[in-house]
C-alpha cells in the first residue's frame, strides 16, 4: 500500500511539471530542483512554491508553500488529499495533466493574485501578505 501511494505521488509529480512546462499559459513560473520529495517551482523569479507530502509514513496530504527565494521564510498556503486511487481530493485525476495544473492553478491563484494587486497598486510584497492566502 505505502509502494502504491508513492507511485502515486510520482505520478502527481510528473502530472504537474508536464501541465506547467507544456501550458501554453505565462505562469511565470521555473523548475528550481525536482527531489524525491517535493517540487519546488520559482514564481516571478522572486518566490518558490514548494509542493511536497506532509511528513509522516504513508501520509496522504500533499501541502502547498510558498517561500522567498532565500529561504528565509515558507509558509503554508493550502493542502489537498491524495488517495489510493490517484485522485487528488476526491475528483482530479493524478494521470490528467491538464486536470493537475488547473487544480494547483487554483491553489495558488490567491497568491497570484496578491502579487498582481501589489504590482497594480505599487505596493512591497512580504510573505505574510501571501500567506494571507492560506
């Protein structure tokens, strides 16, 4: 069973970086490092969002941060279910590529949308603002 859930997290994995480096979509995001266990994309070549399994044997949350590109700082933005199945919570299929990104699309969408509005209005943008998102 814990084999079956790793695969499926692999799974997920390549799911995502597919959708992401295929879409034809300006994420504004770039592949930073690929480890067994997590994803790490750099956003606005400012930010990394980190995509990783929550810590623990045979755990099925896949949570999402997001951290300045030193790393002085990661928060926690969202979280979702990864079931035997392959399905992320409950109804996206870990196969689908397309499926995937619109899914962590929306995760993230609050993020993107902090930094446009801060863009918009000529504001500094801090994590806590981000992390607002969570």
């Amino acid at each position: 069973r814990h084999r079956r859930y790793q695969d499926q997290w692999r799974q997920y994995c390549n799911s995502l970086v597919q959708g992401i480096t295929l879409s034809k979509a300006r994420l504004h995001h770039a592949m930073s490092c690929a480890p067994d266990k997590e994803l790490c994309f750099v956003l606005f070549e400012h930010f990394q969002v980190y995509v990783a399994l929550a810590e623990g044997f045979n755990n099925h949350t896949i949570e999402y941060y997001v951290e300045t590109r030193n790393g002085d700082d990661k928060r926690l933005i969202a979280q979702a279910t990864l079931a035997s199945d392959g399905t992320v919570d409950g109804r996206i299929s870990n196969r689908s590529r397309e499926q995937v990104l619109e899914h962590y699309l929306a995760i993230i969408a609050s993020v993107y949308d902090r930094l446009y509005d801060a863009m918009e209005h000529d504001q500094p943008v801090d994590l806590s603002h981000l992390a607002l998102a969570h």
